[in-house]
C-alpha cells in the first residue's frame, strides 16, 4: 500500500504542477521567459492576475502531493538495519518540511516578497537535503539503480546550491524541473520495489 502511496503522489505531484503551471503561463498578460521571468511570478495576482490561482492551486496540490510521497518511503525501510532506518526518517522529516515549504509558498506569493523568499530558499534546502538522505536510504538495496542515485546527489545538490547561492532565472526552472523528474522516477522505484527484495 505504502509503495502505490509513493508513486501515486509522485505522479500527481508532477502532473498537477504541470498542468497549473500552463494554465497559468497561458494567462499570462505579458511576454514570459525562462531567460527574464521567475515561475513565481505566474502566482503573483499583480503580474498574473488572470492565472495566479491556477499556479498556486498547482503549488498546494504539488506540496500535498509530495507530503503524502515523502510518507510513502517509509516502504523502504530495512528491518534490523538502524542506520537505514534513521537515513529513512531523515528523508522524510527533511522532505515533508520541504514540501511543506513549498504548500505555504502558495499562500504567500512573489509580491510578499521576505516571506516568499525564505519559503522559497527552505523549499529547496531542505528538499534538497531530503534528497542527499534519500540517497543515502537506497543505497542499502544493490540492486536500485545505481545511475538514479547519482542524479539523486546532482539533484540534491542543484536544490541546495540554488536555495543558497545561484539565484538566476533559469537555474529555478532547471531546478525544478529535477527535483520533479528525481520525484516521478523514486515514486516509479518505490512501486517496483518488489524486485529488489524479492
């Protein structure tokens, strides 16, 4: 049960954002471009006013979406082994707060800009740590794709270089985009997980 949790969620997650974020993007009153514009700005009700709400429906329903992924993972635990375990519930803790981070970002949009900042920055961080644990987690199985849990570090590091230092427009984009892609193929493993204990 907790695998489909994780790769339902994952899946809803990706195509809920998608899909928000184009029905924003095509309100949008302005020339929009990865090269001058922040995907914040398609949640802005005083630069978007026509499809704001669409982005940020898309951002609670992806933050929701993400809680429920990051509770799913707990499939991968690893009975008598202390140290995955607790790799394990580092992912989920750090994950869930940034998942949630990225729910409430929702509700304080671009034009409340400190607030939106610091939700923004947290987002990233801490999924982006979420993720380095998550590494961490699936190491223990031999046979999980070795070459997942490499994008999984350069994700991990993407999410909190960008949180930190590399504010530039499409460096967010490209950002987010990874750390959704990393989202739909763990989901995906965690619904296949059956082969790597059977």
């Amino acid at each position: 049960m907790k695998r489909n949790l994780s790769f339902i969620s994952s899946i809803f997650a990706v195509g809920c954002y998608s899909l928000f974020t184009f029905l924003a993007l095509i309100k949008f009153p302005n020339v929009y471009s990865p090269l001058n514009n922040w995907l914040s700005d398609l949640g802005s009700y005083q630069i978007n006013p026509g499809g704001a709400l669409f982005y940020n429906i898309g951002i609670v329903a992806a933050g929701l979406s993400m809680l429920l992924f990051f509770v799913g993972l707990s499939s991968w635990s690893l009975a008598g082994n202390k140290i995955q375990n607790i790799m394990l519930r580092l992912t989920q803790i750090f994950g869930g707060m940034g998942a949630l981070s990225m729910l409430l970002s929702a509700f304080f949009p671009i034009n409340i800009k400190e607030t939106h900042e610091f939700l923004s920055a947290s987002l990233y961080i801490l999924i982006g740590t979420g993720f380095a644990f998550s590494v961490a987690t699936l190491r223990y199985y031999s046979k999980y794709p070795r070459w997942l849990l490499f994008l999984g570090i350069l994700v991990a590091l993407e999410d909190m270089l960008w949180g930190l230092v590399l504010n530039i427009y499409i460096v967010e984009w490209v950002t987010v985009a990874l750390f959704l892609f990393y989202i739909m193929l763990v989901g995906i493993e965690t619904k296949r997980k059956a082969i790597y204990t059977g």
